[in-house]
C-alpha cells in the first residue's frame, strides 16, 4: 500500500497554513511567529516506513506544488491523508473529490472535532479521531479497512460508524524520532531566527483549562512527557543529520514544572550539542531558577499567552493567570537574558472595546520583546467552539475558509474587531516606550530587531490583505 500524508491546499492559496496532525493547538490559522514544519505528518510517515509501508510526505504551499498537480500526485496513491485546516477546509474538500477512488482520511483537531459532519456529507471516508499514529498504522495494515481499528471514524455507506476510541500512546519513546528526511527542512522558518527552523515536541497535552484552546480534544488533561533521553536523541538527529540549529520547543506549555525543564537543560548542556532555541511558556510557572537553566542551555525567546489585562475575561476564559504573575514573569525572564514575547487575544466573550484597549495600555507597560494582537475565534475543539457549534458548522465551509473575524467568540462585531486589531499594533509599535526599547536596541545588537519587523510583516499581511 503506498500512502501520502498531505498538508491541505486551496487553489489560489497564497499564505501557510497553521496546521498539524498531532500539534493539537494548530488548527488552521495563519501564525505571525513562523512557517511551521508538518510535525505530526513526520510523525505519522515515521511509523509507517519503520513498519515497511512507502510513504511520501507533501506540503505543496511552501514546496510550491499548485492545486491541480498535487491531486496529480495524489493519484499515485491508495490512500492519501491530512489534516483538516480551518483556513482552506474547502480546497481540502475539493481534494478529495478528485480522488474517491482512494482511501480519504482526514486527522486532526479539526476534523475530530467535526467528523460525524465530514463523514455524513462525504467530504472524506475515514477519521482518525485524536492521535493519529496507531490508528493509521493499524488502517495500512488492514489495507485501509477501518473496521473496528480503535480511533476511527467512517462511513460504510448507510451509516456514520464509530468505532471504540484509541488511548493515548502511553509511552511516547516508542515512538520513532519524526521523518524529516522526508521534508525540505530549509522551507521551514521561526521569525526570530529567520533560518531554518526544527520543530520538536517534547510532550502532548495541557492540564489547563483555557476555554479558547484546542489541546484538550486530542489529549484531555494529561501531560506526557517523553524522557529526557528520548528528546536529547532527537536532537542529535535534528542537528547531526539535518544540519538544523534552531529550533521551536512546540510543547503546549515547556515551563511546566521545574525539574523536569532543568533536567533538560542540563541534557542538552552535557549533550555538548549546539544550537539556539525557543518556547512557549506559562507565566505562572516560570521561576529563576527554571529561567537560568533555560538561557544557560541556549534558550533566546519565551512566548507567553497573557491573552488580557482584563480580570473578568482571564476569569471566563479559563486562564488561571493573574497580572501579577504577566507582571514577575516578564520581568525575570528579561533579567535572566531571555526575550519574553507575549500573545494577546481581542474581541473574547464578554470583552468590551474599552478592556481591548485596556489590555494594549498594559502591554505597553509591559514593553515584551514583540506583542501579537490576535482576533478570537472559536477554534474546533475548544470549549469556545462547542459552545457554539452550530453556528460554526454552518460556516465550515466559507466562514473559515477567509481570514476574517467572522466566526469571532464575543459580541463585537467583525469590523469593529478588524478595526481594533489594526489599532492595537499602531498603539503598541508607535509607542514612544517600544520605539525607544527597539532604538536602544538598534545601537546594542541590530539583529535584535530584525524579528521584530518579521512578524509585523506577516501581521500586517494577514490584516491587510
Ligand atoms: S495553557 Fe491554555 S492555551 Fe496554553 S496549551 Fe494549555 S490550555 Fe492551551
């Protein structure tokens, strides 16, 4: 059985897409902070060829494949899967109906989150609901025969079938180090490096409750973490064999506890492996003595999630952070060295214009190494998405197909959110307070800045065009 793992593509598509089979956050926005490498389809291709199956992965967007020839490749194929993005779920529709006569699987947040829909309108024949690995190891096995493979969905024709669900792989070691020789690793950028870019994730899950995400479809409550071994391996092969020396710690939350990213760091340190390094990070988790370890180790940039300064709005949508803690974090991560960037959310239930512009006054306070204005929308297999299911639904097919706010979380209005957006980034980079933070440092170190403008570009890409 020959098989080939796809990111989606639209005609005319012109931006990458956000997305992963196994990143369960990434479901299909454009990402302000880089290219993102198809992590969960290394994943997913790694198992397979370890198991004897011919497998090709595909990113035609970044690999300039068009439309129409990437269903010509696709036709070489018995099956062909990939997941679900919320930005061109059309052209993945049309994908597949080029191709009925193979076997069509869709992974993903996405698509787990809407597979009883997918299914019943026939924009695919199988599901593999949550973590992909097994149950598409198992389906090539049975020659793509879902039947009672844990994990999936299907349509035998009548009926929607759901078969039993798949644990969680228990022991994420046993899985092989991700295929990345069988992608163009060059292709794949962070906007603080602006060189190629490894992905690596170190564990799956969040036990966080944060209404907005998507992390918990796929994986609940649970953090599994692969040993500290296990992820030193792969870096070896990240950096020896693929001459990679940046990389992205894409866990959904690396600062969560501090032995366990001290252990790593210190790994890293005796590993003797060079090579510089960013993560996403929590503010109430971060202490000193995580941060030090961290910079010694050669972590430049955290990115954290302080989504709001307004009280009411962290409460609704179950952030579980306080200002204070934005507040300490911030400050001790610049202490230590390491550039803290922070992500911030307009337009979520219950937020008013004036919280909106509350929050940019705070982050101009705050003065982090770059601020990222995001419109909130109800990403599939959130708490924010269920909630209004059926209104999105009935959009899947247009509403978030365009790069708008129109399927926006709260009661503002998509222009009104638009409008807000474009003002948050003037408020913010005109600042006098950023624009002397970016001038001292122009004089100290040049290239400090030069990520800075990176991200404004794609930003202002996404707002404007
Ligand atoms: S902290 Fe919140 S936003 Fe971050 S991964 Fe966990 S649930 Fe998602």
């Amino acid at each position: 059985m020959k098989i080939i793992l796809l990111n989606p593509i639209k005609r005319g598509q012109n931006f990458n897409v956000n997305v992963d089979a196994v990143i369960a956050r990434h479901t299909g926005s454009r990402s302000k902070g880089g290219d993102f490498s198809p992590l969960g389809l290394t994943y997913i291709a790694a198992l397979l060829r370890e198991n004897g199956f011919d497998v090709r992965v595909l990113d035609p967007y970044p690999e300039r494949i068009g439309f129409d020839k990437t269903i010509e490749i696709c036709k070489e194929y018995d099956m062909v899967a990939m997941p679900l993005a919320t930005l061109n779920a059309s052209g993945a529709f049309e994908l597949f109906e080029n191709l009925k006569d193979k076997n069509r699987v869709f992974l993903g947040t996405y698509a787990s989150s809407v597979a009883d829909f997918l299914l019943a309108k026939g924009r695919c024949d199988i599901v593999a609901i949550g973590e992909p690995e097994e149950s598409m190891l198992e389906l090539c096995k049975s020659g793509g025969n879902p039947e009672s493979i844990k994990g999936l969905f299907y349509y035998d024709g009548k009926n929607v079938v759901k078969n039993r669900a798949r644990p969680l792989i228990e022991n994420l070691d046993l899985l092989p180090v991700p295929a990345r020789d069988l992608i163009r690793n060059e292709l794949y950028s962070e906007v603080i490096f602006g060189k190629p870019t490894a992905l690596l994730l170190g564990a799956r899950g969040c036990p966080f409750p944060c209404t907005f995400c998507a992390t918990r479809l796929m994986y609940g409550k649970s953090v599994r973490e692969r040993s500290v071994e296990n992820i030193t391996k792969e870096l070896r092969d990240i950096i020896e064999n693929h001459h990679l020396e940046h990389i992205f710690f894409i866990d959904d939350t690396f600062t969560i506890t501090e032995k366990r990213v001290v252990e790593l760091c210190d790994a890293i340190i005796a590993s003797g492996l060079k090579f510089k390094w960013v993560c996403n990070g929590r503010v109430d988790r971060v202490t000193p003595v995580m941060l030090r370890a961290m910079k010694r180790a050669g972590c430049i940039e955290i990115r954290y999630g302080v989504e709001s300064a307004s009280k009411e709005v962290l409460k609704k949508i179950k952030k579980n952070i306080s200002l204070d803690q934005v507040d300490y974090a911030i400050k001790e991560t610049k202490k230590t060295g390491i550039a803290p960037s922070c992500f911030f959310m307009i337009g979520n239930p219950g937020e008013t214009v004036e919280d909106i512009r509350n929050t940019v006054s705070y982050a101009i306070k705050l003065k982090p190494y770059y601020a990222v204005f995001n419109i909130s929308i109800p990403m599939p297999g959130s708490e924010l998405f269920d909630s209004g299911t059926e209104t999105a639904l009935k959009g899947l097919d247009e509403k978030y197909d365009t790069v708008n706010s129109s399927g926006a979380s709260g009661a503002l209005s998509g222009e009104v959110l638009n409008k807000e957006l474009l003002r948050s980034y003037l408020r913010y980079y005109l600042n006098p307070n950023y624009l002397g933070q970016l001038f001292s440092q122009l004089i100290q170190s040049p290239s400090d800045v030069v990520p800075v403008f990176r991200m404004l570009l794609r930003g202002a890409k996404e707002i404007l065009f």
